[in-house]
C-alpha cells in the first residue's frame, strides 16, 4: 500500500476539461491527482527557417514547458532554466514522433505546456494532456493535401520509479522526492517506445529492476491511451 | 448600443472561481467576458535585499504579469517586454496601496497574474482579481504584531474609453482596438483614486470627455467592489 | 510659499539651448531648475520591419529615454530598467500623437532624451524639449509628397502634485519625494488631452484633488507651449 | 559488417593520453575513432551556496559541457544551447553518482567536457573520459576525515542505437544520423543502471529491440571499465 | 597643409566648460574641434567586492565609456560593443596609473565618459578630460589619512596617425577614415609614457613612421598638460 | 639570467603540432614553454551581412579567443569578458592585415583560438599559431579568380616587458605578474609593424625604455617567422 492508498499499479486519477479558457483551437486542462497542467495547441501558417523553401513542403510541432509561479510551495521563480529546457526538447520530440509533417503541411503547431499545480509527474503529463491538444488542434485544420492523416499514431507519457525498494507507478512528488529510480516513459498506443529516461537517484540499479518498471509503465499507457480515445472520439488517429 | 449588446456603463459578465488550482495560498481565476486570468499569491517568509534590517520591521508586495502564449490567436512569444513591465509595476503599485507593511510584517507576498485569454482589459482584471488572490493569503496569516489590520481597504480597477465618439465602460478587445482614448481606472472601495491613466489613441481628447469617462468608471468601481465583498465575506477588509 | 519661494502655480525657470552639441539634425539641451536633458532627434531613412512595405507608406516616431550615471548622486548604474522602459514608451507615445505618419514619408525619427542633472520631472521635460528637438529635425526635411503637414499640432507635458495638502505644479525633486500624489500631464498646444497618469503616493485622493491639479497642470501647458513657438518661431506648427 | 568494418558489437578504437596539456589536477584527452574530448577536473575549496553550512559537511561535483567550434564542419558558433545544458546535466548527475560528497569534504570539483572533434558519441565519451579526470583529481586530494573512499565505484557510458534495422554498439556520426533508435547508457563498473536514455529517431520501437540494445551496451561498458582500470591502475576505486 | 588648415603638429582648437550640469563632484564638458565629451567624475564610498577587506586599505578608479545616439550621423544604437569595452578598459588603466589607492582611501571614483558628438579621438579626449574631472571630485575629498597626495601626477591622451604618407598630430574623423596608421599615445605631464596602442589600418609601417609619429604625440602630450594646468590651478598634481 | 635561465633575448621553446584533433581544414596545436594554444581555421562559404553584395566581391577573416575552464588554477569560469573581446579583437585585426580579401573570394574564415594552458603571451601565441592554421586553410581552396595571392605576407607576434627594471622578450605568467611594462608587438615577416601596444602596469616609462623593447622584439618576430616558414614549407606566402 502507498502512502495514499494507491496500489503499486494504479495512477491517480485523471480529469480532463477541454475546451479550456484560451484563444488557441487546442486546450486542455489536465490533472493527475494534485498536478494540473494547462496544455494549449496553437497553429502558425509558417515554418522554423531551417525548413522554409524545403523540398517536400512539410510542417513543424514544437513543445515549451513552463511552471507557473504559484504552482509550488515555495513559489518558483519565473525563468527558464536547464531544466525547463530539457522537458520542453522531451516534449516536443515525443510529440513529433507521431506527426506526418507533409500531412500537416507548411504549419508549424505549438504545444505550450504551463504547469498549474506541480505535485510530481508534471512533464509525463505534459505528453499527455499534449496529444490531446495537439488532436484538437489538427481536428480544426482542412483535410491535408497528401493522401494521409496528419497523426501517424497516439502518443502517452507516465512515470515509474522504485520507492522503498518497490517498483511503483505515477509517483507523486512525496513518492518522487525519497525514489530510488526515475523513469519516464513515452509510448505509442500501440505499445512501441518512443523515449525511454531513467535515473539513479540514489543507487544504480540492476536489470530486473528495469525490466519490473517497464512492465508497469506498460500497463500505464495502455489505460491513459484507453482514456485519451474516449475524451477524443471521432478525433482519435484512426477512429 | 454596443456591438455586444451592452450598455455604455455595463461591465462585462464576471466570474471568480476560488480557490483554483494551485499550491499558492491564495489563488483566483477570474473571467470578465472572454478576458481570464488567473491570479495567485504566494507569500515569501523575506523581504527584498533593500528592505532588510530597516526599522520598522514591515513587508513588501510585489507583482508579475505574463501573458500565457495560447492566451491570443495569433499565439503570443513567451518573453518579458515593456508592456509587461509596465502592467506590472502598475498592478504592484495598486496593491501596495492598500497594505499596511508593518502589520504585514517581514514577509513578502507576490502577485502572480497570468492571463490565460486576452479579450481586453487584462491589466484591470489582474488587479480585481490579484486583491481577491491577496486578502486570501492574507487571510492565511496570523494575527498581525501591530494592533491594526493588514489592509487598509479595498481596491478594484476598471477600463473606460471613447468608441464611435461616446464613452463606454469596460472595453473587451473590438472595442479597444478602434477606441479613440483609453483610460484604466483604480480606485479603493470608498471612492478614492489611486491610479489614473488615460492615453488618447487617434486624436486629443478634452477636458468633457475626461470627466465624462471618469464617471463611467466610478460606476464600475462601485459595482467590482461590490462582487469583491461578496466574494471575500468576512476577509474582506473591515468586514 | 514653496521651499523654492515659488508660487504653487509657478514652473521652475525653464531655459533652451539650441542647437546643441550633437551630429543629429535636431538637438536640445533643455533644463527646469536643475533638471537638464539632451533631446536629440535623428533620421533615419527606413522604418520599423512590421511597417515595411505596408500601404499607405507612413513613417514612424520612436523615444529612448536614460539617465547619464551623473545625472544623481549617489551615481545611477548604467542599465536600463523598467522605469526607463515605462518612460520612453510614454514619450514616444505623446510625440507620436502631434506626427501625421504619411506626410513624414518612409522614415523614422528617433528621440534620444538623455538626463544629464535629474532634480524632477524628467520625464515631462522630455517631452516638452524633445518636441522642439523633432521639430528642429522636421524642419531639414524636404517638403512632404502629401498635401499636409508632417506636424499635426504641438505638444508639452508637466507634472503636478499634492505637496502637504496643496496642489502645486512642477515639482522638484525635493518636493516629489514627499508628494502624496503625482500626475503627469501631456497636453496639445491647443488644450487637449494626450495623457494623463496620476498616482496616489501615500494616499488616495478624491475627485476634487484631482480636478484642481489638472487645472494647474493646464495652466503650465499653456506657458510651456508659448515658450516652444517663442523657441521654434517659423518651425512651430501652424506659424 | 558495419560501414567501417566494425562488427555490431565492436567499440571504436580508444585512446587516452593522461595529463594533457592543463593546468587542472586531472585532465585527459580521450578518443574514440574521430570523436576527441579533453576533459579536465578543477578543485575548488568551496561549495555551491545551498549547500553552505549544511551538516553534515559535504562536497559537490559539476559538469560543464561544450563543443569547441572547429569540431564539427562547418563551423559550430559558440554559444549554450539546449543540447549543450541537456548533456551537461546528464555527465553531472553520472559522475555524481559514484562520488561520496561526505568523504570529499567541503570542495567542488567541476569536470570540464570540450570536444575537439565530434564524430558521434561525445556525451558518452565525456562520462568515459571524465570519470577518469575526476579519478585523477581526487587522487591528489588528501585523505578524507571520514573512514570511507571518496570514490564509490566506477561509472562509464556508451551509446547503442538501430542502424539498418540491426542494433549497433558505438554509434559513429555516420551510423547515428541515419539511425532509427539512439540509445545512451551510462553504468557502473559492476554492471548496474545509473541512466538509460533511449530516443525513437524515425519509429517507435518494441520490447524485444529495446533488449538487444541493452545487451550490446553491457558489453561495451564491460570494455571501457577494464580500460579505465588498466589507465587508472592504483588510482580507480577499489584498487 | 591638412584638410581643415592645420599644421602637422597642431592640435584642434580644444575648449572645456567646468563644472557642467551634473550631480557628480567632478564634471567636465570637454570639445576638441567638432568632438565633445562629458566626463563625470562620482565618488562612491566602498570597493569593488575583491578589494573588501584587504590591506592595506585602498581605494579603486574606474571608468565607463559610451557613445550617445545622437554623437554620429547616422545614429548610433543604444549597446555595449567590443569597442566601447576595450575602450573604457584603456581609460579606466591610464587615470589609475597616477593615482595613489592607499591615499584614495576605501572609496571609488567612477569616470563616465559620454560622447556627445564624434569626430575622431573620443578616446583620447575621454582620458584627457577624465583627468580633469577627477582631479576636480579628489578635490572635493577630506585630505587623506596618509602623509602622500592622492594624485602621483596627471596624465593627457592624444592620437597621431599616418594621412596620406605623412604624420599627423590629432586626427579628425574625415582624416582617420583614411588613415594608414592609427596611434594612440597616453602620457605622463613628465612625458613618460602609460599605453602606446598603434594598429596599422592598411599597411604594415616601418620602425621610422613609428619614431615620427611618438615625436609628434610627445609634443601634443606637452600642450595638454598645459592646458589642463591652466584649467585646474591650484588642483593639479603637484601645484 | 631569468628565472627559468632564459637569455633576456630568448624565446620559450616553441613546438608545434598540425593537424590537431579537429574537424577544421586549418588546425595547430602551439606551445610555448608552458603555455598551449589550440588555432583552428574553419572556411565558411558566406560573408558577413555587411559584406553582402558590396562590389567588388571579397571575403573576410575573423577570430575568437577564448581559454578553457582548466587552462588556470584556479578554475576560469567560462564566460566572455572585455579581455577575451578586446584580445579577440586584436587577433582578427592582425591576421586581416596579410589578407587579400579580394583575392579571398566570398567566404569567411574564423580563427578559433583556445587556450588549454594559459603562461602567459596567449594572445601573441594566438597570433602566431593562428596564421599558421589560416594558411593551412588557404591552402585547402581552390586558386583565387583573381591574379593576385590571398595572403600578402605573414604575420607573428610576441610579447615584451620590463621586469626588475631590464627589458625582457617573451615573458611567462611569472615575469609577466610582476613586469612594469607589457609591450606586445605584432609585425610582418618584413619587419613591419602591425599592432603595438604597450602597457605601464606599476610607473610610467621613458622614451628609451620603449626603443628598448621594440628592439627585442624585432629579434623575437625574426626566429617566429623563420619557424612559420619551416612549418609551412611550401603554404608559406612567397614560398
């Protein structure tokens, strides 16, 4: 039993509000427990330079992670730092896997992804709550020139970890702050691994322990994808 | 008639949801029509570098603005500009009016305004609001060492302005974009000015049409206080 | 009777030199009292990117606003900060406001205002001297291809204040660090409203208090504007 | 056979040259094939300031990361970006992993990764190289004050990826810009995890791929351990 | 005969207006033909953070060089560059070189130098009207607690160059855009010599341009002096 | 006799490695005595902004200098200062001083030089090993459209000084630290010079002092030029 009653492989429970207050054609508010972000899609009919005039016209997705100040108790200064900057490289990568960019054609989509309440797992619920805008972003475009869909396949991020000797999933941050291990874990609906970021925190640890949390991670992407599809309907790669 | 069906000297439809999600002691999303902002306020047990080991012993108040970058279509850069700053140090000068930073003590609270969907009138919002997020925290707090109240009183502000020639109450963003003066208002609970900021946009305006718009926004004073009490009952202060 | 021996609807001694020191085809050293600042007006032959290329052509009017590290003691760091942001945004503005940008033509004219002696009230004597600078620079132009003139009207600022319980106009620096309320007034040549920022100090002020300052502040407007034409002769607008 | 008639699980030839050119107490220029690192170790009598005066007394170790611009062709201008903090951050907490802070005493030993020629594998080819430098740094420390070694254990990294559809060990930048998977594994010397970071770069992949890497990774890491133990001689940990 | 009519040897018509508006002790107003400079000299009562606490006990100089905008046609933007840098380092070097620290005592003096207007030599004419400014504010100092004067003895600048084959004494912009030496020559009043900085601008000069060109700088250097002798009277090192 | 047993005439002992670790198509590894610079020279088939365009078509060389974290104990940390910009500064110009840009064609070399080692005179050293890394990259283009060579002659540089009140060549960290001068002097392989700058660092020197110098280091400039001309055979200019 966790400290909140939670079994090994249980993740807390989600709630999803979409739309969400925001001018962009994607936003969610999504929460894990205590963590809520805030995820917004927005679409820009240009290209990053380094694509522009490229033979085949193709578009771009791009992520940016940021913690609100009131978000943590003590309030969090206001400034990127490495941090920041690595989630948000994570973010935009997981997010990119699952994207035909000839599909989307010559756009670039931003996902901003502002933390409202950070009680661990927030960059796992980024890709997450992500997709989902990203979806309902793309739902508003016209159909794409080529003959393909824009989203080549679904996208879900969670956390596992070891905490008192015990592989477990969805750590939240008391868990997080005494974890043995940290892993994230981006996956396709399907099963595949897209990024796959695990940590000592204390000491290294052995193969099994690996292979015991990436079962749990597993069983987790297949319930947020489960969960994922039914708040997207219609809008679901491949429904 | 406006465009919205509003009179001149009817505000927008406003909600407060409190307290929101967040780890701040005090936290408030507040909409006036399609114009959300989210207000947190987050006390820190310090006082700036300035204010340290000065007799007598009091706080600080300070405040950030920031335009979240799904907040606007098109999408906003996330980057400070002088703009912000301005409408900060704006909403950290309104505030302040209204504490007594002895009875605060040597603590500092910050007011974090982070606009989620700009429809107009965003700096006025962020001070309504960010003085509901305050008494909030500050209801948090314990009794002050001084014998006197933390807040000496309220505070709300307001936008007025010239649309097709005549002066109307609380612009949203149509009506800003073609008004001929901009004036933002702030003003404590009992009708006294604080802050007075008026900017003709075409043409010069005269001295009529000043006060005329300074009337208008009496009224809107009167009636965002009004919602304040309401909403703060017994942390509202004097109450 | 004020500290100084001036009368409270009295401005401090106001003297032009012009022009002065500078390879900018418009140039002012302006000082009231014992605050100094060179107002230089430049040209350049290009705007702004978001204005190229954009029908009607029109050109533009931009302020940059410093204190010299002298210009108070103790010294002033030499970095811009948020109040010079906030300042120069203003005296860009208020110039802006007197300039018809299609007769200007595709240009840009660039106000540097650079306090050299800051005993209050720089901000307003910015205005007021650079107007002078900008028409100096206004004056070496060509005639416009339009039928107008680049020079709408004329425009000067002052400040006004509550110094002990009584309105007085033009404060110094003396009399603005223990003022209870400070307003800026920019104001045409022809007695309208171009901005109007007040700010209670120590307290809020009813409406009275703040009526009887604006006519102060009108009455400044007035001898102000009368020293620019007396100053600018044939390059005033409309002599 | 791999494009440069490396079997799938064959490193790059490696080569260290112990001290190098520096005025640091450790400082090795380490090879692999094309790709050369010189990583320096500096000792500083000091520690970050969260960790001042905190009992128990204890030490910090840092990573600083960059690539020198003749590296790479064309050029790479001189400046951090995201991937530079990323990859810092990952050598830090690696080497960190095998240091006992409490026997280092209050010191900061900051480990210095400049790449003279990137030829794929840097990041992996600092943590090599740079355990070493820190290995050779703290050999010229005196005895700590507590009963325990400094050192922990040894720590080296490797990178293994999918080219072809065949994973690879010790990817060169032929074979890693084509790659579907970019798999970086940092270990210890008896065989444990202390960060796994495995990237999809064109597809998702499986389980069952994921493994084969891992396995090929052991290997490699297996080969650089004897490698460091046989450079290091008395001074790897445990000797 | 040069271009505006001087002699090889002759300097530009030099004028210095002392005190000039400012708030600092020392203030200087300094124009050698169409080049002016305003160099203030503030006096802050502490040391840089490495000089705390060192004994003995002594004081530091420093100096902060900066075109403003409206010194050059076209305007010159508003930024630090790696010639104001280098420049502000070479005036802050030549007015340490004559004073006495330990007689300066725990305090600073900043020398800013603010170019008004530019035609060639705005770095020599900063070091050379500098000094007066800092004699001027060590002359408002209490006398110092050691038996020695603060000031070892005064220090003047002056370029030469090579214009059209020939050596020539204080150039002029028009003449140092086509120069093919530029020489910059700090001296002692004694004629001892404190930087020399020569840089060939378009072909490399032999050992006899050189001698010619130190020739003509000692004999301005002689002039300067006088000048400034004559402008601070009783002030000057040594009077 | 100095301190290491150096003749006040003589050199540290030179070595040089080409090509070094490095991408580049100019690299050299410099030592002289205890100091080691690392010069690469990278070809770019661009031209600054400012070249763009321009007739006749030409090229252009330039230089950063920066010393690596380990290069000093203690620790330098890794960031740009006004020395690295202004030394920078002195590289680019003297390596651009035997270029024939014309003759360069529409392209950019950069000369990177890092200091791994720093014992004084890294700056001359970088001069000297850069235009040795410039001609190895010279030597890699095509030949010049135009009928003239790119390079017009070469360039060396070296340091001088006063210490214990005898002019020395070539000073090392410990010389250097308590020198009372410090000329560096770049000149042509012709004897010509290109750059001199002298230093007083403790008292002002006589005129005598300084032709003393100036006469070391024309026998300085002599042995470097003999050694560039051994290195580089037949990529010497006029070879």
């Amino acid at each position: 039993m966790r400290h909140d009653g939670r079994r090994a492989d249980e993740l807390r429970p989600i709630t999803i509000q979409r739309p969400f207050d925001s001018a962009a054609p994607g936003s969610v508010l999504i929460s894990a427990g205590q963590t809520t972000v805030l995820c917004t899609a927005s679409i820009e009919e240009s290209v990053p330079p380094w694509k522009k005039g490229k033979e085949p016209i193709s578009g771009w997705v791009t992520a940016e992670y940021s913690m609100l100040p009131g978000s943590t108790a003590p309030r969090k200064a206001r400034r990127a730092d490495g941090r920041s900057t690595e989630i948000q490289r994570l973010i935009g990568r997981s997010l990119r896997s699952v994207v035909d960019f000839e599909a989307l054609g010559e756009r670039t989509i931003v996902i901003d992804c502002d933390v409202l309440r950070a009680d661990g797992g927030t960059r796992t619920l980024s890709i997450t709550g992500g997709f989902v805008a990203l979806c309902a972003a793309i739902a508003t475009l016209p159909d794409p020139l080529v003959d393909r869909p824009i989203l080549k396949g679904s996208i879900a991020a969670i956390s596992v970890g070891v905490v008192d000797g015990k592989p477990v999933l969805d750590l939240d941050y008391h868990e997080d702050s005494t974890a043995d291990v940290d892993l994230n874990v981006v996956m396709t609906g399907v099963g595949t691994y897209v990024e796959v970021q695990g940590t000592a925190e204390g000491q290294a640890f052995p193969r099994g322990v690996l292979e015991a949390q990436l079962d749990l991670a597993e069983g987790g992407i297949v319930a947020l994808t489960e969960l994922q599809r039914h708040e997207l309907g219609g809008s679901f790669p491949g429904a």
